[in-house]
C-alpha cells in the first residue's frame, strides 16, 4: 500500500531551531520580564501513554500488544475513549540504529533556554516565579476532536493563572501545523463547544493570548489529510512502509476525528476528471464518499480490519465525525471584525511543490473509481494522452511541500468573500521545507523580533 510522505511530515516533522539574532550588526541578549510561551505541537506530536500501566504507546517502533492507537468508533465522538492519555511532548526520535535521530522539540527547547533566556516551568507546579521568562508545552491526545483540545488548553490555563497568582495573565503561542487550528479555536470562541446554525466568533479567549504564531498551519485543510484517509501515512520519512515501524494504515486514520477536520475547506477541494474538467464535488457530502468509492468500507480489508461491531458502527461514525468536521471548519471560517484582540502571525513557505488536487478516473475492467494523488501520465476512456506536465499544474502548488502557501494564507475563503475571516498581523513566507520552517535564519530573526520588540530595540 503507498502511504504519504507529505502527511507524515505534518505529524512528526517539528524540527524547530531557534539562534540568537543580531541587530545593527550586535549580539543582543534576552531581555528578563518576558511574556510566557505555550508550545502547541501538530498531529501526532504528543507521546500516548497507557494510564494504568505506564507504558508509552506512541511513539514507538512497534506497536503495544495490549494497546492500540486507534480509538473506539461510535456516533458518539466524545465517548469514544480508550485507556490512553497524552504525556509529554515528543522530544526526539530514533527509529533505528541504520535511521537517523529525529529531533522534534529537543532543539526548541533547548534554544528557548540557552539562548531565548527562557526555562521550562510545569502546568501543575509553577509558582509566582513562573510567571515570566517561561514556557509551556502543551502535549494533548492529537487523535480526539480539536474543539475538545481547544477547550482543555483554555481550562490548563485558567487553572495556571490561579497558580501564578494572575487572573490577567496572558501568553505567546508557538503552534505548528494543527495545533494552529486548536489555538485559532480557543482565542475565537474559549471554552465554548461546537454550535449548530451560523457561528458567531466571541473571541471569548481573547483574553488569554496577545500574540499567536502560526507555523504552517493548513488553515483551509490539506488534501493529505484525505490521502491518509485512503491510503495510510508512513513515519519512516521516506514514505517506505517498513514492518517494524508503528505506522498507521487507512484504518487507523479512519478512527481519528482530528484527521477529518484537516480535510479541505469549502472551495478548497480541487478535484478533476479524467479529461481534466473541474468537478464540483463536496467532500462533506458522505454519498461522496460511497460514490467515488473512498468510503472505508470499499476496501476490500475492511472486514478483516474491523470487528464486527466495528462494522456495523463505521457508517454511523463516519457521518457523525464528517459532519463535526465540517462545523468545526466553519467556526474557524466565520467572518470576524476587522480588528481582533489577538496577534495573529503566519509563517510559511512557498516554493515547495505541494498537494493541491486529485484526478479521478473510472477503471471500468474493475468497475471502480480510482482516485489519482500524483501527476503520472495516463491514457484517458477517449484514447486522450494526458501527461505529467499538463497533470502537475492542476495536482501541485507552491507551499512547503504539506501545506500549499494559499492554505495558510487563507487565500481560497477570501476569494470566495471570506475577506475578515482571519485579520494577519504580518505574513512571512520563505524558501523552506515545513519541517524547517523555524530553523531558517530569516524566519527564525523574524519570530524573535515579533516575541520581544524590546530586546530588538535595544
């Protein structure tokens, strides 16, 4: 089965790298008195951890033989729970002796204190003392439902501030990829849940944060998300399913509601037929689903990868988890003020090639659909010749090789009339791979002149 690179990245490439920057050609040293940072880490960027026995379930090389990352599936998204819970961030990776170290967080943290002149204070032990020149990670379960994560960090910090002994205390946030969408989330509406019916942004969590930094955040979705939907993601980095390697198949992914509130927002789902006509297609639509034959129950291994109890919940499930998608999208897509309480920054890239669409084409000898992710050349029903250079315009875009430069700038919902739905304090887009968004020099100068003017200026 091919899995996807692209999406892989998105989970476990947060390599971040923070220098100390010059100004005017001199060294300048932390300031003390610094606004505190919360850490907030993307898809599977967060250890699992069994909380009876201990044991770390992700991230490891093989999978536990008594736990499972996939979790229960039922119509009712908020019981579908199993004995895992989050623990830390992760920190570093090493898959094999013949793989290299990854490093994920090791690198931040470590700048953040030898050179951001911060330490790492803890939720449950921080002091008075913790109130300044400190940061926070923010591990949480990556598999539930980005509105529940969202409102779980607003309580964390409420129940901070008690501890720090101030109510008016706000925060910096560094958030990469989803954990965008979950701090976009808890600034718009706090600990508010999902409405039915037209969403009215209260910026009820406005008084939390003062500046929050979005780090290749797909915020009008990405087509990986549906790719891992039909084909699985690979965690060795290159895209190679290897079998002592804990990757995750199309049925673990089905299982995940975070997964499906990454899909493409309205007007985002580029979709062509085999003669390359644009297709109107809504990808929220479950008889999509069924008729394009992307439906997990499609797979011929369906039955030999679900219980039957399993089985006959996966339908119910799968509207129930399309459908919390879909108003999760529209609450972050609500058109808000022009003047917002909080500082919104994106940081990406736009020179990467980058999934944009998907072709799909009608295999009649099989009679089924296949759904074309990659821009290889094909003959069409008609005895066309369609090429790989007229497929790549139409299947790649520019962006940082996972999330195209017009997802994280919005560009699709504002062209569309969505101009207030998410006022940008300032846009910085470079040269980079996502997995190196914030070891870039430029992109790194950047980020520590919008954290601490003051230092900058001095």
């Amino acid at each position: 089965m091919h899995v996807s690179k692209g999406f892989a990245i998105i989970g476990l490439a947060f390599v971040f790298a923070f220098s100390c920057f010059a100004v005017t050609g001199q060294s300048v040293g932390p300031q003390k008195g610094k606004t505190p940072i919360i850490i907030i880490p993307g898809l599977t960027g967060s250890e699992l951890v069994n909380r009876s026995t201990g044991e770390t379930v992700w991230f490891k090389l093989r999978r536990s033989s008594d736990d499972d990352v996939r979790l229960p599936i039922s119509s009712n998204l908020a019981a579908n729970r199993d004995k895992l819970v989050a623990g830390d961030i992760i920190r570093s990776i090493s898959f094999a002796k013949f793989l290299p170290e990854t490093e994920i967080y090791e690198k931040l943290i470590g700048a953040l204190e030898k050179t951001g002149g911060y330490r790492e204070a803890k939720w449950a032990t921080a002091t008075r003392a913790d109130a300044t020149d400190t940061f926070y990670v923010f591990p949480y379960d990556w598999r539930r439902d980005n509105v529940e994560n969202a409102r779980l960090l607003i309580r964390r910090i409420d129940a901070l501030k008690r501890r720090l002994g101030k109510p008016n205390q706000k925060f910096n946030v560094i958030a990469h990829s989803m954990g965008g969408l979950i701090s976009r989330y808890a600034a718009m509406y706090g600990n508010a849940d999902l409405r039915a019916g037209a969403p009215a942004p209260t910026w009820a969590g406005a008084k939390y944060f003062d500046k929050v930094f979005l780090l290749g955040t797909p915020n009008e979705g990405s087509l990986l998300s549906f790719e891992a939907l039909q084909k699985g993601v690979s965690y060795t980095g290159s895209g190679i399913k290897l079998p002592f390697v804990q990757n995750l198949d199309r049925f673990d992914v089905f299982t995940i509601p975070s997964v499906f509130q990454l899909l493409p927002h309205e007007g985002s789902f580029n979709v062509y037929d085999e003669d390359l006509n644009p297709l109107k297609i809504d990808i929220y639509d479950p008889a999509a689903w069924d008729e394009y034959d992307w439906s997990v129950w499609d797979d011929d291994d369906f039955k030999k990868k679900f219980s039957a109890a399993e089985q006959r919940n996966a339908r119910a499930y799968f509207i129930a988890a399309l459908g919390r998608a879909k108003l999760f999208q529209a609450a972050l897509d609500a058109n808000t003020r022009e003047n917002v309480p909080v500082s919104f920054y994106l940081m990406g890239a736009d020179c990467k090639d980058t999934q944009n669409g998907v072709v799909v084409r009608r295999n009649e000898k099989k009679d089924r659909w296949i759904t074309q992710f990659n821009a290889d050349s094909y003959t069409a029903a008609s005895g066309k010749k369609v090429s790989s250079e007229m497929l790549k315009p139409l299947i790649y875009t520019v962006g940082d090789s996972v999330v195209p430069k017009r997802s994280l700038g919005m560009e699709t919902l504002r062209a569309i009339g969505r101009g207030n739905i998410l006022p940008v304090a300032s846009e910085l887009v470079q040269c980079e791979s996502h997995s190196r968004l914030v070891t870039n020099p430029e992109i790194q100068d950047k980020l520590f002149l919008l954290l601490n003017p003051v230092t900058a200026a001095r």
